[in-house]
C-alpha cells in the first residue's frame, strides 16, 4: 500500500543521505598519513552509521505502528 510506498522513498531518502555523508568524511583520509589518519576516518564512519540506523529503526517503528493503527490492532507492541 501507500504507507509501504512511502516508508520506502524515506528509506532509500536515508541510504542517499548517508552516502552523501560518508563521501564527505573522504577528506580526513590523508595520503601520506595513512596510518594516522584512517583510524580516525573510521570513527567517523561508524559514528554517521551509527545516527542514520538510529534514523532507520525510528522510521521502521513508526511505519510498524502506522500499519497497526491501520489494522486495528490493539494492544501495545513489545520485542519478544
């Protein structure tokens, strides 16, 4: 359905926004100090990873609740 649509285009908006930012973190990989300067690089790394799975689980919970609502469940949803 739509909802399924629209979590999709948020998704694929997400994955795109992370590409763009990891890009970006390119530049603090030094050439000619590459041991010093990669460790550093990956910090960064997993630190934008880290913020757009956040971003990702939010959008994945609410698409969940959203589809709920929609099939009158009721009842609160837990991690078993």
């Amino acid at each position: 359905g739509e909802g399924v649509a629209r979590w999709r285009r948020a998704q694929r908006g997400l994955t795109r926004l992370l590409s763009r930012d990891v890009r970006r973190l390119r530049r603090l990989i030094l050439p000619q100090r590459l041991q010093e300067s990669v460790p550093d690089w990956i910090v960064a790394v997993r630190a934008v990873v880290d913020d757009y799975a956040d971003a990702s689980v939010e959008l994945a919970a609410d698409f969940y609740d959203a589809e709920r609502v929609a099939a009158r469940v009721t009842g609160r949803f837990t991690v078993p």
